[in-house]
C-alpha cells in the first residue's frame, strides 16, 4: 500500500540523548553514595523506557533494588529531577535527520513522534532542536499503558490518523521498534547508528536499513509510485 505517513522514534533515531541521559542515571548514583558508571556502559541500558534504564544502572552499580520498593523509588526521584534539568542539554541532531524530515514532509506525509521517553521530556526536546513542527503529535512511554516493543503505540497512531498500519511507516534505530512494527503490521526501517541495547540492528526483520534518515524520502517516493 502507499505509504501516507511515519512513526518516528526518538532517542537513537532522530538524536543522540546518551551523553544526558548518562549524565542524569550517574547524577542519581552519586546521589545514592555509589560510584559512576561509564557513558558506553549506559548507553547499552537505553531502549525500553526511563524505568528499565534507571532499574539497569542501579543492577550494573550493584543494588538488587526491584521495581517500587524503596531504594528503587528514591532513585527514580533522582534520576527524574537530574534529567529535568539536563534534558536536551548535550544532545544533538544526527546527521540527515533535517534533510529526512523536510523530505518526508515534502512528499505530504504526515509524521508522529512514537518513542518510549516519558512524555513530559518530548517537547522540549524537540522544541529545543526545532524539530517540533515536523509532527502532528508525540506519543511517550508513560503516555498509554504500554511502550515499544508493545504494538500499541504505533496502533495508536494509525487510529488518530485513520489510516491501515500498511499505510504507516515505522523508524527507528533498534529491535524494540522492529518487533513493534512487525506486530503492529507496518513497514519498518531501522537506522544503525542508535543504541539497540548494545547490539546490531543488522538481521532484523526489517524492510530496510538506512544509513541517515535523508535516504528515506527518495526510498518512499519510489514505494509509493510502484503502487500508484
């Protein structure tokens, strides 16, 4: 089917929000009297959410803290109020992310923010680096009641466009948006360059993997003219 419009992720796919995102999880791990942990280390626990992320650092520091107990929630509280204030801070626009999007956008397809962040961080991230009037809308982690590599987000904004899922691209930069997309039944492209957990995106059931998001316009316009 032509495609008529994308679901794009964030962090990993449109910026690079590790160096924050670090900074914010080793701000909460002084905090708590426990030693930093390396950027590259952090960057590994990025993907599934802040939650996952701030369970991971607290296993890698050495807590056998679980999800709402109490050291749990005392570092959640930490990491939250440091991010709050570092957000956008360090981060930057990967290269073709601009080209990608004005391209899209010239095709006439229409273009949603799908990203497991909190969504309370979304706007102002994406106001700071202009990319805010690119989307219709953005939908977080915490913005219905499950995240990627749950379908559920991507289905969400299929309806707000009443379009099929065929009818949607998915982008992103790891498997959780893959398995998303595939259960979701839309065409999925992946860039390398993300984070995935610390593993490659190369042989995942993709439809494609790019380079730089600039590629896509031209990769859309002749998918859309074979089925024209």
């Amino acid at each position: 089917m032509k495609i008529e419009a994308a679901c794009i992720d964030l962090d990993g796919t449109l910026l690079d929000t590790i160096p924050d995102l670090a900074a914010a999880a080793n701000r909460m791990l002084t905090a708590l009297d426990m030693p930093p942990l390396p950027e590259e280390r952090i960057r590994e626990f990025v993907g599934k959410g802040a939650e996952v992320l701030i369970q991971r650092t607290l296993v890698a520091a050495g807590v056998a803290s679980v999800a709402g107990d109490a050291d749990h929630e005392q570092a959640r509280v930490h990491f939250y109020d440091s991010y709050r204030r570092l957000n956008g801070t360090h981060a930057t626009v990967y290269s073709g992310v601009i080209e990608g999007l004005e391209g899209l956008r010239a095709l006439g397809l229409r273009l949603a923010c799908v990203t497991n962040k909190p969504a309370e961080f979304i706007a102002p991230l994406l106001q700071r680096f202009r990319l805010a009037d690119y989307f219709e809308f953005a939908i977080g982690g915490d913005t219905l009641a499950f995240k990627k590599p749950h379908p559920g987000q991507l289905l969400e904004a299929c309806r707000r466009w009443a379009l099929a899922p065929p009818q949607v691209l998915a982008v992103g930069d790891s498997l959780n948006d893959a398995q998303a997309a595939r259960a979701a039944g839309m065409p999925v492209f992946l860039v390398p360059y993300g984070y995935n957990e610390g593993c490659s995106v190369h042989g995942a059931d993709v439809d494609g993997i790019v380079s730089s998001l600039s590629e896509l316009p031209s990769l859309i316009q002749g998918q859309n003219a074979r089925v024209s």
